[in-house]
C-alpha cells in the first residue's frame, strides 16, 4: 500500500470510527460541526461521546501540551512539548496560565479544525512541533461538551449554570438516569436524525423539538438555573 493509500485509509478510518461513536451516518453529519454552540439537546450523549473520541484522537498523536509563546510550557508532570499555538489573547496580562491556554486551543482545533488534525495525524510527515490556531472564547464552549459524572457536585451545578434549564435537565438525564428514554424523546431523536419536517405538527411539538423536552416558557437559554432547581 503506498502512501497516499495509507494515508487514505486512515483518514477513512478516523470517520468510520466517529460515525459508529456516533451512531450512525446521520447523526454523525449532524453533530460533526455542531460543537461551536449549545450542546444538542437529543444527541448529547452522542454529541459528548463524539467531542471525548475528538480529544482522545488528539492527544494520542499530539500529546503534551503547547509551548506558549507568552508564558512558556504548562507546569504539568511528565507531559513534553509536542506543538505550538498563537497567543493572540495576551496570556501575562489576563493572567491565563498555559493550561487554560492549551485546553481552549485543543477545543479549538477538535471542533473548528479537526479536518486539519486528521490530515496531519493520518499523514507520513509532519512538523517536530506542529502549529495549531487557537481561540480563547472557545474555552467558554469547551466546558458544556465535557462531564465527569464523579465530579464533586458544586463543580457539576457551576456548569450546569451556564445552560438553559431545559438543556439541564437532558444533560443530567444522560450523566445520572438510569432509566431508557420516554417513547416522546425517542420520536422527537428519529424525526430529527431523519430530517423530517416539522410543519405539520402541533406547535407545543414544533418548541420542544428545538427546546427540549422540559422547556419553560420565559427560561431562555443562559439564564441558568436557580438555586432550588
């Protein structure tokens, strides 16, 4: 197999892998590019399992973590620098330590720029130090795609705050229930996965397909949630 098959291959096998991470070819191209918002109210396992594969795939071919220019290597045991990133925020004057910096560049280039990661990971050369592009802001999205159901709850409820209470209530739903979902959540998953429209169904249908099933009127998205929730 020559080189420019290898690479094929891999490239081709890095998808198959995150389709049946997924679930299948639709959900797939529906959450691929899906990580720069809110997390998806009916695939948010899926979404959060695609954005854990992501991570994993990046780390097993860059590992470590990047060499800012401002601040120099993140203080952590037993990690080497194996790639740069831009310091376009001013990482000395906000007092950003380098790995905040780095997790918002691995974010970063695992949902705006995977196509990259995957060429030069699947490729036979790269760069000794690999230069990625990174965005702070996106540290702010990083937050709402990764749990840990073991995490001490104070932690859980801080995240849980930066999302609607509908999107909340989903989330806990998949981190804690350990019940199946309801036949009305699974109907809501199929038409969307399917692309079906919606036009024909009553309107109370038509909020909770874009809301979530525990949506509430006059509780937007961002207003967090309050203390007795």
């Amino acid at each position: 197999m020559g080189s420019r098959d290898m690479k094929d291959y891999k490239l081709g096998q890095a998808i198959c892998d995150q389709i049946r991470v997924a679930g299948s070819v639709k959900i797939y191209n529906r959450l691929k590019d899906s990580f720069t918002g809110p997390p998806d109210i009916y695939f948010i396992k899926e979404q959060f399992a695609l954005y854990k594969w992501r991570k994993d795939f990046f780390l097993a071919h860059f590992p470590g973590v990047p060499l800012c220019p401002t601040l120099g290597p993140a203080l952590l045991p037993s990690f080497e620098d194996t790639w740069t990133t831009d310091c376009n925020f001013g990482c000395d004057k906000m007092g950003i330590s380098s790995e905040i910096h780095g997790m918002a560049a691995i974010h970063y280039n695992i949902t705006e720029n995977f196509d990259q990661i995957l060429e030069l990971a699947s490729g036979d050369s790269r760069p000794d130090h690999p230069h990625f592009p990174t965005d702070y802001c996106s540290i702010w999205f990083q937050h709402k795609f990764e749990w840990d159901k073991d995490e001490k709850e104070d932690k859980i409820l801080q995240k849980l705050n930066t999302v609607d209470l509908s999107t909340a209530v989903h989330i806990i739903c998949v981190l804690y229930s350990c019940s199946p979902p309801s036949l009305l959540q699974l109907a809501m998953r199929k038409v969307l996965e399917l692309g079906l429209s919606l036009v024909n169904i009553p309107e109370e249908l038509q909020v909770m397909a874009g809301m979530g099933l525990y949506y509430i009127q006059g509780r937007e998205a961002f207003d967090g949630l309050e203390k007795k929730e």
